[in-house]
C-alpha cells in the first residue's frame, strides 16, 4: 500500500487527516485509506499500543509518517482541544480535514436501567467532543482553500429506537450539529457531511448485535473510497448527508428531507 501506487497525484497528497477513533473500524481504515492516498494522517485513540502498531505498518507500507495523538475523549475539557489544534498547527502548519469516527456504545440498555453515569459519558463521548474539537480546530481549517470535516452517524430510524440510550440520542444530535455548522460554514472554504455507514464489522456493532454472525457483515475498509473522495473535494455537489455503500465512491444522499443539505 505504497502512497503513490498506481496514481500521479493521489487525491490526498499533503493534506492533514485528524481522525479520531483511529484504532476501531471505520477509523482505522479510513486512516490507512487516506495515507494511501497521500495524506498526512493524525490518529486520535486512547489505545497507544494499537495506534503504533498501526502507525508502524503505514510507515512500513512507504506511506507519509502518521503522527499518533492519544486522547481519552470522555475526560477531556475544551482546553484539552485547543492544545490538540496547537500541536498539529506546530508540527505540520496546516489541517485540511477532520474525520470523527470515534464512538461510545456500552451495549442496548433501557433509559430506565441506564446507569447515570453511562448517559453523560455517551453524550459527551458521541456529540460534545466531536463538538468541541471540531471548534477548536475550525481557525486552521479556515486557513485551507479547500477543508473538510465528517461526522459518522447511524441509521436514524434503527438508533431512534428502543434501548439504543445515550447513543442514539446523541447520533440524532450530531445529524443536528452536521446541519447547523453546515449552515453557518456555508460560505467558508470548510465543507461539513454527516457519512452513513451501513453494517460493518466492529466492536461497536457486536457490542449491539452480539447474536449476530460479524463474518456476515462487510469489512470497515468497504466504506473508505467514499470518504477520500468526500476529503479530497472531488465532487463539490456531495450531498450534506450521503449514505456509504460498500465499495462505493459515490454518495448517496439520505431519504431525510428534513436534513437534506
Ligand atoms: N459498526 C457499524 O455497523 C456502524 C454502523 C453505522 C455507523 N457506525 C459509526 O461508525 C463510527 C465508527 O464505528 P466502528 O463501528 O468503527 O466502532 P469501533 O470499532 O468500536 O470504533 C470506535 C472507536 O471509538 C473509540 N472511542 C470510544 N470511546 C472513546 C473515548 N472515550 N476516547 C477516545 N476514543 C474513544 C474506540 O476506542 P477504544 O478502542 O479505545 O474503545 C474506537 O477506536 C461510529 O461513529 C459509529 O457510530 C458504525
């Protein structure tokens, strides 16, 4: 997975990636798809172990040296965030896109059954870090001609149901916030999509369906052409809201009028 395989000019070429939840399954693979396609890549976990060993490999396979940020997202307070914008304006200059695929599911609870302390940590894992770190770093997004911010978020019907907690309150949320900044950076250089994965094969997604057969289901990497192209500007008329088909690099928008960019 050398960067420059196959390409003239890879679609990320010196572009500065910062993707959160880099060692789970969308964001690893988005992480190893972005260095392959030329990007700078800052992975954001709170697992350092399995953020070098990834580091490691996309060194190995001749790709940009990625820079490893370990990050506890449930404890960390807005000053936190502004260190983070900090330390990627010192060491590259310069941010061209934010991938938020960081989550928190503990498992379906009832709201009755929900532990207190389970509620506050989902909402602030789920929406208000992706918030306040989207915040931060918006002053060096700006300076880019071109930047990009994504937000993961679920399907809206299955996760507005029964038992799906601070998790599927806060995945509603974020629809909200996608389409609020959308708004307000209309007219700025930074374009803001909510990205809709379908089932794919995750911790989060067993953590759910524990019954269910995870070989059944698509590996993260199938969802990743999508989110370069998403990153890189191909296509200017992206949609706000675009569903990731597997092995797919063209979004479709979702059947959400009510969201609809
Ligand atoms: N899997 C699916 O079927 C599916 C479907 C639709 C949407 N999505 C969305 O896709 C995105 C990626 O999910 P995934 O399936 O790849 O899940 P995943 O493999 O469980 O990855 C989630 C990542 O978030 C990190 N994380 C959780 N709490 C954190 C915290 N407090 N601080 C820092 N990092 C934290 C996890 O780190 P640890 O390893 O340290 O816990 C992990 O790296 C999520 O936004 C999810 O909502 C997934």
């Amino acid at each position: 997975m050398a960067a420059n395989d196959g390409a003239a000019s890879p679609p990320l070429a010196n572009r500065v990636i910062l993707i959160t939840g880099a060692n789970g399954g969308l964001g690893e693979a988005v992480a190893r798809a972005s260095a392959a396609a030329g990007a700078n890549v800052v992975l954001l976990g709170r697992r350092v172990p399995r953020l070098t060993r990834l580091h490691d490999e996309l060194e190995a396979a001749g790709c940009r040296t990625p820079s490893i940020y370990p990050m506890d997202l449930s404890g960390a307070v807005p000053e936190d965030y502004d260190v983070l914008a900090r330390a990627i304006a010192n060491e590259y200059g310069r941010l061209d896109g934010i991938v938020h695929c960081a989550a928190e599911l503990k498992g379906l609870s009832s709201l009755q059954n929900l532990p207190l302390e389970d509620w506050f940590t989902g909402l602030h894992v789920n929406l208000t870090a992706p918030f306040l770190l989207t915040r931060a770093c918006l002053p060096l997004l700006r300076e880019r001609e071109d930047a990009c911010v994504l937000f993961a978020l679920d399907d809206a019907q299955r996760t507005a149901r029964a038992f799906w907690g601070p998790y599927g309150v806060a995945k509603h949320a974020l629809r909200g916030l996608v389409s609020i900044l959308a708004d307000e950076l209309e007219n700025s250089p930074i374009r803001v999509h909510g990205v809709e994965p379908g089932p794919m094969r995750s911790a989060l997604r067993a953590r759910a369906f524990f019954a269910e057969d995870p070989s059944t289901l698509p590996d993260p990497s199938a969802y990743t052409r999508a989110c370069v192209q998403l990153l890189a500007g191909t296509d200017r008329a992206s949609p706000r809201f675009v569903t990731l088909q597997p092995h797919s690099t063209a979004p479709r928008s979702l059947g959400l009028a009510t969201f609809a960019g």
